[in-house]
C-alpha cells in the first residue's frame, strides 16, 4: 500500500455543523436507521442506553452490507466477532448484541461517520481505514480499533485532520 505523506494528503473537510444530534444521526443510519432502531438516538445517553440493552445484530449486518470497500474479515477486530461468527448471526437480526460487541460495532460506525465527514465520502474513509497513516505511527486505524486506546488514537488523529493537524 502506498504511505502518504503531509504533502499527499487529501483535502480534507470540517465538521459541517449539524451538530450532536447530526452525528447520532450518521451513526444511526450507518447501523440501520428508524428500521433497526425504535427509539431515536439524539444523545450519547440514549447511544449507552441502545449499546447496554443490546444493539439487534441487523445493526452490524446493516453496516456490513453498507460498505463499499471494506470487507467482513477487514472489520473482524474492530467488532470483536470472527467471520464465522458474524455469519451464524445473520441469520438471526433480532438476537441482540453483547454490549461489547454492539458497543465496537457502535464505534465503528462512529469513526466511520466521523471519517466520512472528513474525506467527503463514505468509500474515500473506508480506504483511509486501511491505509497505514503516518499520524498513527504507520498503523492503520482499522487495525487500532480493538482497544479503547486505538480508538482514542484514531478519533484524535481524525479530529486534527479535520482541523488541517497532521502530525
């Protein structure tokens, strides 16, 4: 995979302004939106609340299904579920997910949001996802989401991006 660097970087784009309820909004509709969830998700309690009774696995099969670039082995780590788990449960959409594993699938769809927002588009954060980032000490932030400490890497490295911080 070709590194980038500082120079090679896209242009990237700022938060749009819409807000919290904006960002529960595409993460909900990356999860499966209204079909999947039956209360709407406009604050981070009401996210604690849908991930801590238990997100139904068609969030992850929705999320799954939805993405352009990104392959179910791809995503394993991130979601802590193997492939063939995940395939067992797509066979049940209603068995609702351990909050560990609706919790990551959660964050996934989180920094994938958050990402797009940056990038411009959905499939551009997908390979940025894959891609070894430099600000990540040449990780890529796919392979940093399965710890609580990753994730704070990546959010935090997405969040200077978007504010044109590289480094």
């Amino acid at each position: 995979m070709r590194q980038m660097t500082e120079d090679a970087m896209p242009a990237v784009r700022s938060d749009t302004g819409r807000g919290e309820t904006g960002r529960y909004q595409r993460v909900t509709d990356l999860l499966g939106g209204p079909r999947v969830f039956t209360r709407p998700v406009m604050t981070q309690l009401d996210a604690h609340n849908a991930i801590k009774t238990g997100l139904p696995g068609g969030t992850l099969h929705h999320l799954v299904t939805h993405l352009r670039v990104l392959k179910p082995a791809s995503i394993e780590r991130a979601v802590g579920m193997s492939v063939r788990t995940y395939q067992r449960r797509k066979g049940a959409p209603d068995k609702p997910l351990s909050p560990e594993q609706g919790g990551r699938t959660w964050k996934l769809a989180e920094i994938l949001a958050q990402a797009s927002e940056v990038f411009g588009s959905q499939e551009e954060a997908e390979q940025w996802l894959e891609r070894p980032a430099i600000g990540l000490d040449n990780n890529r932030p796919l392979d940093l989401l399965d710890t609580p400490a990753g994730v704070e890497m990546v959010e935090d490295y997405l969040g200077r991006m978007a504010y044109g911080v590289y480094t």
